[in-house]
C-alpha cells in the first residue's frame, strides 16, 4: 500500500474572512483525497486549514514555531514544537510533497521560495506573483478554487 501525499497548506496567520474559507475547503479536499496535511500549526489559513480537514476525519501535522504545543490549532491530529521559530517554514515544506499558498504575507513568501528552492510544487490560491529581472516567472501553478487547488497539488504531488 503507497503511502499517502503530504500536502502543505501555507497563508496568513491572520486571515480574513474569504482566506479561511479557502483553507476549510482546501483541508477538507486534501482530507477527502486521504492525503495528509501539513502546516505551521497556528492559526488563520492553518487553523481553518486543519478544521476543514478535521471535519473531513483526515489527518493534519502543525510543525510549530515554539517551544510548546499549547498555542497550536485545536484541530490539529499532531503538533510538533520545534524551537526554530519562522525558521520552521523549511521543516514544513520539506515534509511536504507539494505546497499550497493561500494568499499570504512574507511567511508565505518564504515558504513558497523554499518549496521551489527545494524542487517541491507550488500551487497558489491567490497567492504571490513572481517576477524576475521585470519579468514574470510561472513557478507557481495558478489555480482557481479550492478543489482545484488541491487537485493540482494531488497531481504535482504524483510528481515529484
């Protein structure tokens, strides 16, 4: 039996009201896949992120940027505190066998340039523009909705 995708889901720690519906839908999509998600472990898009997947029985990893499991997302099936602070971003994304960017602020930035960094798929949910030397760069794969956000991760996934 193949063993299941880990998909990272990344965005703001504080998200509004349209950023965390995504991320409960993109949750409970990679729940319903059977793949596993992985996250930062706090709340906003990871919150919401690892609810939808809750809700959806799935499996959710917080790698967290503190000493302390007491400040991680309820909905969390397992939280690891690392101590590294937002240093942490690299451990989530090298757990992951793609990432999903739902929109985002410089943490999310620096998620998504490691992931590519690391070769790992990239799908953005209003999310980041790239650009090099005035022009853009396609690293990251554009998706639409949530359910394509998680299909496309599914398939970079099979990927990598």
């Amino acid at each position: 039996m193949a063993a299941p995708p880990y998909i990272a889901v990344c965005g703001p720690a504080v998200a509004d009201d349209h950023e965390a519906a995504w991320a409960v839908e993109v949750g409970r999509w990679i729940a319903e896949a059977g793949a596993v998600l992985v996250c930062g472990g706090l709340g906003g898009v990871m919150d919401a992120a690892a609810g939808g997947a809750a809700v959806a029985g799935g499996t959710s990893i917080g790698i967290l940027p503190g000493d302390g499991r007491a400040p991680a997302s309820p909905h969390l099936t397992v939280a690891i505190p690392t101590g590294m602070g937002e240093a942490r971003n690299a451990l989530v994304v090298r757990a992951a066998d793609a990432v999903i960017a739902i929109s985002g602020e410089f943490g999310t930035l620096s998620e998504i340039a490691l992931a590519l960094k690391m070769g790992k798929p990239v799908i953005g949910l209003g999310t980041w523009e790239l650009s090099k030397r005035g022009h853009p760069d396609d690293a990251i794969i554009r998706a639409d909705s949530p359910q394509d956000a998680v299909a496309r991760a599914l398939a970079a996934a099979g990927e990598a």
